[in-house]
C-alpha cells in the first residue's frame, strides 16, 4: 500500500511504525491512517493510539481507522500455516 501512495503521491511522505509507538513522533499531520491495528490492541492502548493521534494532527486533520467488526472478547493473534502470528 506504501507503494501505491507514493506512486499516486510522489510529493507526499509516508511511513509505517508500531502504532503503539507514534507518541514518539515530533512533527503534526495533516492526516493519519491507522489499518486494521486495533483488534491487536487492548482497550486501554486503544484509547491512548487515539489521544496520541489527536495530538498529532494540525488543526482540522484526519485520523481514519479501520478495523474489522466483532466481539473484543475473541479478539487474538492467530497462527498460520507456517508458525507466523498475525
């Protein structure tokens, strides 16, 4: 996905991180894209992701979110087919 926003952006910057370590960046965003993070989080962590992103944002920015719906309760790491959790 990287990929294809620089394609179709080329003056724009993008990077991926640990969503749970964004407070460590030190600049604002016109936007922030969080995908399919939080069914990987606890509640508490998901509720500082977005206070964290707040702070990030200039005035009138965007935080898209997306997530796949469900109960939190069977939200867990699964295993693949070749040991890998995801």
């Amino acid at each position: 996905m990287i990929t294809l926003a620089k394609k179709n952006n080329p003056t724009a910057h993008f990077q991926t991180m640990d969503c749970t370590k964004i407070n460590s960046l030190t600049t604002t965003f016109d936007a922030i894209l969080c995908g399919f993070c939080m069914p990987y989080l606890t509640k508490k962590e998901v509720v500082k992701l977005i206070a964290d992103c707040h702070g990030l944002l200039n005035k009138n920015g965007i935080l898209y979110c997306s997530t796949i719906e469900g109960d939190y309760s069977q939200s867990k790491f699964e295993m693949g087919s070749t040991g890998d959790k995801a």
